[in-house]
C-alpha cells in the first residue's frame, strides 16, 4: 500500500507531465504547424468558416491530453515512468501535423505511418506490461526521490517532443508557402512578403509565389531581386502540376492570358507584354524574365521602347540597377541613349567595384558583395550562378 506521500508526489508529477503535453500540443499545432493545418484546411473543407488555430490547438491540446490520461488508467504508468503514458498521444499529434504537398498532388495514406504506429502501440503495451509486472513490483518499498522522479519525467517528456518534430512535417519551404498563403488570403501581404526574408534557401513555388504577390503590389521591378534567385525566369510560374498553395491559374489570371500549347514560358510572356491590350503586370512579369535570364542587352531595348529614355529615372529599382549596370560594362564607344541621374545608385556601384577590388579570392570577393549588395539586381548578374 503506497503512502499519502508517495500518493502526493505521483500527483504532482501526473499534473506535471499533463501540463507540459497540454502547452507543447497546443503550440506545436496552434503556433508551429499552423500553416501546414491552415493549407490543408482550406483544401478539404466545404464550409466557409475561416480558420482559427487558436481553436484548433486548444481542442487538439485538450484531447490528446485526455486520451493519454485515460489510457493511463489502464497502463499504470507511474513514478520515472509517468510520461510515457503520452507516447500514443504523441503520435497522433506527430501523424495530423505530418502535412505535405500529396494535399495538393495527391496520394493514399503512407505505409509509414501504419508501421510507425503498430510499432509505437506494441512498444507502449511492452512497456507498461515490464513495468507494472516486473519493474514496479520489485521497487514498489522504495521511496520515492522527488526531484529524481520530477526531473526523469521532465527528460521523457523532452524526448517524447522531439519524437514529435522528428515524424511531423518539417520542410521549412513548404512551411513557408503555407505561411506565405496564409497571410497573403488574409490580406497582410507586407507579412507575406516578410516570410523567409532572411533565408538563402527558396524553393521555386516560394520564389513564384513571391513574383505572384509582388506583381499585385506593381513591386515586382523594384523588390523581386531582393529575394535568392535560383531558378531564372522558371521561378516566376510555379509548377503546372500543382504542388503548393499558389494555383498556376491564379498567375495567369493576373496576366491577363494563357499560354498556347507547347507555348514556351519566355514567348509567351513575350507576346502578352507585346500585344496591344498588353498589361503592367505583363511587362513586369516579362522585363523581370530577361533580367532573370541575363539578357541585359535585350533588356535594355525592351524596357526604353516600353517606356521612353525619358523615363529611366522613374523606373522601379531593379530596372534602374540594371540600365545602370549596362552603362558600366558595354563598350565605351558605344553610345547609350539613356542617362541616368540617380546619384545615390551610381556611388552604390561605385562602392560595389571598389569592395571587388578588395579580395582577388573569387569566393571570398562573392560573399563580401553578398553581404553589401546581395538585394541588388548587381549581386544576381555579376555573381549568380
């Protein structure tokens, strides 16, 4: 017969572990995985009610809290032990924040997860069998050391969470086009465009989905080269099967036409930015493709026939960056029909080719530049592979 000490202390440390797994499961859904459960949501729900995460992770949160406390009522699990009564619990938790792009391209349920939980249960039946049989019948005099026995729940308690991150989702691009789109269908477009700011890493329906809003916003010429630049003019459009949150419609919808079959991506935004009832976004969508693709020279007659000579100094940045460029490394002969007047820019590329001159490494010289001008239209065509 356990004491009323005994008692209290397995109390506490039941009443601990509860709360950990309660504020953990809540966070984890509410907070951490909330994009991935927003996206997946949004694609299988029928009704027109928003999503709350808030909700969700308090219901979440609730109910696996209990099924563990339930289930424990039957397992027994106590004493160093008690935490593991939240191994099922965390399973479930890691198996419904486990979201990946099969809830746009489809798929079956993963044969993963059916073996991860017939081994999961198994281990959970073996345990708690060892332990109410054999273990606890042999210490069942022993005292209890409370900070021993607090302290062994608690690392349990840790290794159970980082089971949990282990098997859920972590595909940080994926994260971030859910959380992109998450923002983005709420209107908070200046944090969708603050996702993933700081980041080298962009997949190419990241990379697109940012060209996306950025055309809305008419910044695509004055901030796309902001962001890593890795798929040249293919990160404009995402992937024609779908695979993340941004429709390949939804781009052509904003640009006003399809293309034809077999179109080429490069044509076809060549024949919409020239056709009389040619758009903005259409020219953006397409001068921002010769700045991707490197065809500086081509650029440069598309952009002055499109806007004037005239104009140059009221082009978005990244126009101006590149017209800029162009006066820099063409022949000295030839005459350039434009003039550029922004002398802020101008001492910008100055200071670029004197921080060149600095490091005769060519990869030392690219991560200095990156780290002074790696948001400029110069960084990507000087060094950019």
């Amino acid at each position: 017969m356990r004491n009323s000490g005994e008692i209290r202390l397995q109390r506490v440390v039941a009443t601990v572990c509860a709360t950990l797994f309660a504020v953990f499961a809540f966070l984890f859904v509410a907070v951490y995985q909330a994009p991935l459960l927003e996206a997946f949501y949004n694609e299988v729900a029928t009704g027109k009610l928003d999503y709350n995460p808030w909700l969700v992770g308090g219901v979440v949160s609730l109910l696996l809290t209990v099924l563990a406390l339930w289930l424990n009522r039957f397992a027994k699990l106590r004493r160093e032990w008690t935490a593991l009564a939240y191994l099922p619990s965390a399973l479930i938790l890691a198996f419904i924040t486990d979201i990946d792009r099969k809830i746009y391209t489809g798929g079956g349920f993963s044969y993963f997860w059916i073996f991860v939980f017939i081994c999961g249960l198994a281990l959970y039946g073996f345990i708690a069998f060892i332990l109410r049989r054999i273990l606890f019948e042999k210490i069942k005099d022993v005292t209890m050391v409370t900070n021993r026995v607090l302290w062994r729940n608690v690392m349990l308690m840790v290794l159970l969470m980082c089971l949990v991150g282990a098997l859920s989702n972590s595909e940080e691009n994926f994260k971030r086009e859910t959380l992109v789109m998450s923002y983005y269908n709420r209107g908070e477009t200046a944090k969708a465009l603050q996702v993933g700011m700081t980041s080298h890493d962009a997949s190419r329906e990241l990379t697109a989905m940012r060209a996306y809003i950025l055309a809305g916003e008419d910044k695509l010429g004055e901030r796309f080269f902001e962001y890593p630049q890795y798929y040249a003019s293919d990160g404009l459009f995402p992937f024609q099967q779908r695979t993340s949150p941004l429709v390949p419609d939804s781009v052509y919808s904003l640009l006003g036409a399809m293309p034809l079959d077999g179109e080429l991506p490069a044509d076809f935004l060549s024949r919409i930015a020239h056709a009389d009832s040619s758009t903005n976004v259409a020219k953006n969508y397409y001068l921002t493709s010769l700045l991707l693709e490197k065809r500086l020279i081509e650029f440069k007659d598309e952009v002055l026939l499109m806007y004037g000579a005239g104009s140059v100094d009221s082009l978005p940045k990244h126009y101006r960056e590149a017209l800029m460029l162009y006066t820099d490394i063409v022949d000295t002969m030839e005459v350039v029909p434009y003039e550029l007047n922004d002398t802020d820019m101008r001492r910008m590329l100055d200071a670029l080719r004197a921080e060149e001159s600095k490091h005769a490494d060519a990869f030392i010289r690219s991560n200095y530049v990156r780290r002074y001008f790696g948001r400029t239209y110069w960084w990507y065509f000087l060094y950019s592979n």
